[in-house]
C-alpha cells in the first residue's frame, strides 16, 4: 500500500458514511480535550503568586556536592 497522491486524496465537501463521521469526531474530540484544558487551567492554575524583583545575572554551571 502506497502513500496517497494529492490527485487521490478527496475532498471533505465529498465525504460520505463512515469517513464522514470520523472527521466530525476528531473535530469534537479536540474541542471536548481544549474546554478540558481551558477549565484546568482556570481552576488549577495559583493566581495568589508572590512576584519578585530578583534578577539572575548568572548560574553556576556545575556545584560540586561532596
């Protein structure tokens, strides 16, 4: 089985049947997963954070630990 040519591959305005349905529930699929997401984030996400003023102007690159 080869890959499918751009000439072979239809159109979605031509879909029917199964082909169809599958579209439409990878379209529902990703938008149930995104309000998922969207919900998650407002409820789980801290808004109390303590913002800081510190700057790092470098990081060590290796701290021997003996």
């Amino acid at each position: 089985m080869s890959e499918p040519r751009l000439e072979e591959i239809g159109d979605y305005d031509h879909l029917r049947g199964e082909k169809k349905r599958i579209v439409w529930a990878v379209i529902i699929a990703g938008l149930i997963i995104g309000s998922i997401y969207v919900v998650a984030r407002a409820y789980f996400v801290p808004t109390d954070t303590i913002p800081t003023g510190d700057v790092i102007k470098t990081v060590p690159l290796t701290k021997s630990v003996e």
